[in-house]
C-alpha cells in the first residue's frame, strides 16, 4: 500500500506547476498518509514480534 501513496506523492510532486494551489495541500496529505501507514507497519511488526 506503501507503494501507491509513495506513487501518487511523486505524481503530485511532478505536476507542481500545475497544481499551483493545491499542490501544498495535497502534498502535506499524502505526507501525513504516508507518516500514518508507516508507523501502522511499525505497530505491526511490533505485534508480531517481527524485527
């Protein structure tokens, strides 16, 4: 799922000029997303023991 936010970031990231406005919201919510879904693989791996 990583793999997909990490794709639609760099395409936010590639269409900057045209988003103008929008690219700073976008790109801070695709970051936060992407803050959220790591420390959830985190938790994971720390419920599962795995290291």
């Amino acid at each position: 799922m990583i793999g997909a936010y990490l794709g639609i970031h760099e395409k936010i990231v590639d269409a900057k000029d045209e988003l103008k406005y929008e690219f700073y919201q976008l790109e801070h919510k695709i970051r936060h997303i992407l803050q959220d879904e790591q420390e959830h693989i985190t938790e994971l791996k720390l419920l599962f023991g795995i290291k």
